[in-house]
C-alpha cells in the first residue's frame, strides 16, 4: 500500500497554494485470483501427464498433431524431473513442485 501511494504521489504536482483533494481508495475482500482443485483430473490422469512422459521418456501421445508436439517441446523445457517427482523452474531459478488435486487439498 505505501509504495502505491508513494508512486502516486511522485506522479502529482501540487501547487501549495491550491487545496489538495483526497484520493479515494476501496479494499476488496475477495482474492483476485483462484484456482479451483476440485475438479478432479480427467481420465484419472494427472495435469502435467503429458509434460512428465516427454521429460522423462521424450515420448508424444499417439494422437498428437505436429502443433502438439511443438507446443509439448516449448512447455517441457520449463519442468526438471527429480527421480520421480516433477518440478517446473520459474524465471528467478525457483522450483514449484507439480502436484495432483489431491495433493493440493492436503497442502492447503
């Protein structure tokens, strides 16, 4: 909140002679973003199942397209594979663990 209103200040000339008129600023409860794990993975495949065969065995599904398998390409080049477990590294070299529906449950 203060680097907001510093930043809004900065952007503000104000003549001392003139009355400086309030900014007003509301404060929503609700979360700006949401990711439902309710609903359960489809085929009781996991999210990242494609992304974890090609990591791991460089394999495509049978029915993938070309464009399929260019776009499987892009996206596996942002997930390492630790033994078993799946991770996908963020631009500041962080790790986020991949994790089913279920899993997310118990970690929440």
């Amino acid at each position: 909140m203060a680097d907001a209103l510093a930043t809004l200040a900065s952007m503000v000339k104000v003549n001392k002679q003139e009355d400086v008129k309030p900014i007003q600023m509301s404060i929503y409860e609700s979360l700006t973003y949401c990711y439902n794990i309710e609903e359960e993975e489809i085929d009781d495949r996991l999210w990242y199942h494609d992304i974890l065969r090609y990591v791991k065995n460089r394999e495509y599904l049978e029915q993938a397209t070309e464009n399929d398998k260019r776009t499987l390409r892009r996206l596996a080049n942002e997930y390492i594979l630790d033994r078993e477990i799946l991770y996908k590294r963020i631009k500041d070299q962080v790790f986020l663990r991949c994790v089913d529906a279920i899993e997310a449950k118990k970690i929440l």
